[in-house]
C-alpha cells in the first residue's frame, strides 16, 4: 500500500515538473510583457523599455530563464511580477482565499451529491427520484457564470423580501464590517454562502448522477439480496453493503472533478469579487505574466495531484483489492 | 458493453427463424433511439435552432451591429422581442449571431476531439507496449493541469480566429475519452474474432478499421454527442472571460459576460442568451444520452421493477 502510494507520488511530481516547464515556455512564448510599454503614449525610450527587458530576463533562452525560475521556487521564491511585487507573498494569500471556496465547495458538493444520488437510487422511479434526475441533468447544462447570475437575481429577491441584507455577492468581506469577532464571523459566511454553493451546485449535479447509476448497479447484484436474506434489515443491506461499494468508482470522479471545481473557481471567484488564484490568473494573462500564470498553473496542478493521492487512499480504504497488491 | 458486430452476426438466427424479419442492429438502435421522448425532442430542437440561427438573420429587421439610439437598455418589446442592451444593439439579432458561432464551435470541437481520442484511444490498446505508455503518459501529463487554464494562455494571441479556437478546444478536449476507448480497445484485442483475423494474416491497420472501430463506434458516437455540450461550454467560457470570440462579434459568452455587469439592474440582457445557452446544452445532453441508451443499452440499468 505505501510502495503503491509511494510509487503514484513519484509518477505525479515527474508529470508536475514536465508540466511546469512546458507552461513555463507556452507562456514565456506567446506572452509579450513589453506590449503595455511600448503601447503607452508617449513612448517610454527605447533604454527604459531595454532595462525592463533585462530585467524580466527577455534576453535569454526560455530553458536558462526556467532553470532560474526553477532554482527560485525550490526555496519558495517565485519570482517577480512585471510591475516588480515578488510573487510568493500576494500568492499565499490569494491561495488562502481560494481554498477556503475549493475546499468547503468540494466537500459540500461531494457529500451532497452522493447523499442525494444514493437516495434517488433507492427511491428509483419516485416522484423524488425524477425530480432530482432532471434538476440535476439542468445544473449540469448550465455553465457556472449563468448559476452564480441566476444565485444573484434569486439572493437579491431574498433579500428585499426579508428586508435584511442576509446573501452578499461582492467581495469576501463587508469593508464596514464592525463590532467583535462574532460579527465579522458571520459577515464572513454572509459572502461565503453564494460562492460556496455556486461551486458546489455543479458537483452536486455531477455525482448525484453517477452516485445513482452505481447504486443501482450494486442494488441489482446477488450480494445485496444474500445481505437481505441473511436477515439484515434494508437500511442496513443498502447503507453497509451497497452504498460502500457504490461508492469506489466515486474516487476516481473525485479526482477528475477537482480541475473542473478549479476551473469552476476562476468564474465564481471573477464574478463574485473574490480576490483568489482565478482571479489572478486572468489577470496575469491580461497582464502577459509568465511568473504569475506558472505558479498558479503549479498550485492547480498540485491541488490536482493532492486529489488524485487523496482518491487513491479512498480507493484503497474502500476497495480492499487494491489493498492486497 | 454492446455486442460485437462481425459481418453477419448481426442477422445470424437459428434455423427455422425468418431472417428477414430479423431486426438489424441500426433498426434496434433506430427504434429504441425513437422511443425515448425527451433525446428525440431535443434532437429535433437542435435542429430548429440550428437553422434559425442561421436562416433568421436576413429576415430581420435589425442586424447584430445596428445601434437604435432611440431604445437603449429596453425590456423586450413588440419592436425588440429580446429587448436591447446599453448600446442600442437589438438582442435578438445579437443571441442569433451567438449562437452561430456556440454552435459551429460546439460542434466542430467534438468531432475533432472525438476522432483524435479514437486514434489514440485504439493505438494505446491495440499495440500495448511502448506505443501504449507513451500515450497514456501524455494523457497523464495534460490532464495533471486544468487545460482551460493552459488554452487561456495560448489563445490570447489568436486574436478570437474562430479555426485558433476550435483547434484549440479540440486539442485539450479529448484525454478521459481516449482513456475509455483504449480501455475497450484493450478488451477487444483478447476476443476470437480478432485473434481469428489476426491468424489470417491482416494487417494490423486493417484489423483496427474494420474489426475495433466498428465496435467502440457506439462509445464514439456517445462521446462525440456528450462533448458538443462541453465544448459549448468550454467556448462560452473563454468567451466569457474575454480570450475566446472578440468584439465586434459576439458569442453567447460575450453575451452573457456584457449582462452579468448589469445582471440586477437589467436581467433581460443576461437572460435571454444565458436562458438560449442553457437550452442548447440541455438538448445536447439529452440526445447524448439517449443514443447512449439506443446504443449501449447494459450501460444503464434499465429495471422497470417497482419495489
């Protein structure tokens, strides 16, 4: 188990480091820093264009530039913005924003969707059932801008019904939040609520739907009537013995699904106003910076890489086969 | 798992059982494909919609640029049915041009996608060996980061060319499918039917066009119908954010990106392409999932029994 384990985190840092390198040149080819400089008017001279120019490192071959790039981030430095701000700083904090959003959607959503799927499984053919079927096949049809709009005009109704503002949608925090802990507390969750299950709204939908046609898979197999006949009640026989092993080939979704939740992220975050990794990226793309794009490309892919070592240990803690190997 | 098709299993029956009246497989696949409601109205939906977008225009009064400065930000009415945006534009004309390129996008990218995961995908499971880990590493390698990120930083430069575009979608898009073709292609191999060719003396081309391809089609047409909705999705995204189609003209997600700015204050904007969008997908969806049920009928559990 920790030889297979050991063996897929090997596998995954020599896929992180060719990916890297390849983003690093993708980006380092087609960006053109020195655009928003040459474009100003009047133009900048031609020495002040040269300085930046060297100091962006523009002057030598994209390997040499990577190998520095590299040679940084083994000691936590991911190099300089082109406006001069030493990534690493503004990254860990925009990162801490982000995983706050991923982390609580990813969970949310899973939990969710498995519990509704599995539920919808049982009661096939239900009235329930139906409706969580198409309710869920609509999520999944709609992109993530449209949800997060389509939370906003609903929140915004909420709100003048109540006549509390109790759903925010811009920002992470109310910069006139006062009062203690408490209050800034629940400010928090205020604007936490809308983001969060906007991405969780699409995960919901994704497993709910998968998580059903396991489960009725699994229900139609002889094990589940042995269960039964051995006199084990429905609940038990459905819950011990079916949703266990329905639940296997969710860790292989949970690991396809996480660079979806991410690209999820970059749309919630931009609409919403949170400052996190999407945001920044679009902004480094905006901005043609290679530093700012390689390193959240990195996170992503770590992120991912974590989901897959995650999925594997759920696999292995599910399905005692692999366990054996 | 669908059943393989040789040449003449397919009307193979015992004697004294007519042949003729034997139903062929594409007359089972038709007919349970016709059976399902909801995948045969969307079919017929995406249809429509297709031609409209392309056959209304010229009809209409207004085209997708015009600027009528004496209706700004209006509600739909008689004169605008979808109403007008902050610059006058008449929506309708507008959603119409959108979706002309959604969906040509849409569907382009899918059948790229799809063929590129079939060749790779029976490759991959055929040969085995070095041919089948190289593959695979590549399919590791660009599914380790989120290819909307890396098709962002590439498409900047292609300044909204709708062929960049749908190269590109394509080009990301096709890795889990692959995957599941090389998976059955790898199944197939093992099987009699292909030993037996094999044994013959045909190429091993020839045994990948005549005898694999033939029986992961259904997974392929599945696919390729499954990934139109995701490549919409994937163009309106880019769109959204403003690396995809570039104005002047217009893609739904350029649509939807100019009404999330005043989404609480002038919804209609937002709405209506945001509302077309969803309908699309939707369709695509539907009818992807009922030719995986006409074709692949052991994929989903199709119990009638009521407990």
């Amino acid at each position: 188990m920790t030889r297979f384990l050991a063996g897929r985190l090997l596998n995954y840092i020599v896929l992180l480091a060719v990916a890297s390198f390849l983003t690093f040149s993708l980006a380092s080819r087609q960006f053109e820093p020195l655009d928003s400089l040459l474009q100003r008017n009047p133009r900048p001279p031609q020495a002040v264009i040269e300085a930046k120019a060297a100091e962006l490192g523009l002057d030598k071959p994209i390997p040499v530039r990577y190998g520095h790039w590299v040679a940084g981030v083994v000691h936590g430095d991911f190099g300089k913005t082109i406006g001069g701000q030493p990534v690493s700083d503004e990254l860990w904090r925009r990162i801490g924003v982000s995983l706050r959003l991923l982390i609580i959607g990813s969970v949310v959503g899973t939990v969710i969707g498995v519990v509704v799927g599995a539920w919808g499984a049982i009661r096939q053919y239900h009235l329930s059932d139906r409706v969580i079927t198409v309710l869920s096949l609509l999520v999944i049809s709609t992109p993530v801008f449209v949800i997060a709009n389509l939370l906003i005009l609903a929140a915004l109704r909420v709100n003048s019904v109540l006549g509390v503002q109790l759903f925010e949608y811009t920002g992470e925090t109310s910069p006139d939040a006062i009062g203690g802990a408490w209050n800034q507390f629940v400010d928090r969750v205020q604007h936490l609520v809308l983001p969060t299950f906007t991405l969780a709204l699409g995960a919901i939908a994704g497993y709910s739907r998968y998580q059903r046609n396991a489960m009725l898979d699994v229900l139609g197999q002889d094990f589940i009537r042995t269960a039964r006949a051995k006199g084990l009640t429905r609940r038990r026989a459905l819950f011990k013995h079916g949703l266990r092993t329905a639940l296997i080939p969710m860790a292989t979704l949970f690991a396809y699904s996480v660079a979806g939740l991410f690209t999820g992220a970059v749309f919630t975050e931009k609409i919403f106003g949170w400052h996190g990794v999407g945001e920044w990226f679009i902004q480094g793309v905006a901005t043609q910076d290679t530093n700012i794009v390689t390193a959240i490309t990195l996170f992503s892919g770590v992120t991912i890489l974590l989901a897959g070592l995650l999925s594997d240990v759920i696999y292995a803690a599910l399905d005692p086969r692999v366990r054996v190997r | 798992m669908s059943e393989p098709v040789t040449t003449d299993t397919a009307t193979t029956a015992k004697s004294g059982v007519d042949v003729a009246r034997f139903a062929s497989r594409s007359a089972l696949v038709r007919r349970r494909f016709l059976r399902n409601k909801p995948a045969v109205i969307s079919l017929l939906l995406l249809v429509v919609l297709f031609i409209a977008c392309y056959a209304l225009p010229p009809v209409l009064p207004y085209s997708y640029t015009d600027l009528d400065f004496y209706a700004l930000q209006q509600p739909p009415n008689a004169d605008h049915w979808f109403g007008t945006n902050a610059l006058g534009q008449d929506l309708l004309a507008q959603t119409l041009r959108g979706m002309q390129k959604s969906m040509l996008i849409g569907v382009c990218v899918a059948f790229i996608s799809t063929i590129i995961a079939a060749t790779v995908g029976t490759i991959a499971g055929y040969f085995g060996g070095w041919r089948d880990r190289t593959l695979m590493w590549i399919v590791d390698l660009m599914l380790v980061v989120p290819s909307f990120l890396l098709i962002t930083i590439v498409v900047q430069r292609t300044k909204g060319d709708i062929i960049w575009l749908i190269v590109l979608l394509a080009a990301f898009s096709w890795m889990i499918s692959s995957r599941i073709v090389r998976g059955m292609t790898m199944s197939l191999r093992e099987r009699e039917f292909v030993a037996a060719a094999r044994y013959m003396g045909v190429s091993n081309w020839r045994v990948i066009v005549r005898h694999i391809v033939p029986n992961v089609a259904s997974i392929i047409i599945i696919d390729t119908a499954l990934n139109v909705g995701l490549a919409i999705l994937a163009e309106t995204g880019l769109s959204f954010l403003g690396f995809g189609i570039q104005p002047p003209d217009v893609s739904l997600g350029t649509l939807i990106a100019d009404g999330t700015k005043s989404v609480t204050t002038f919804p209609w904007v937002f709405l209506f392409p945001a509302s077309i969008l969803v309908l699309i997908i939707l369709c695509a969806n539907l009818v992807g999932d009922g030719l995986r049920d006409a074709l692949d009928p052991g994929a989903r559990p199709l119990r009638r029994r009521r407990k």
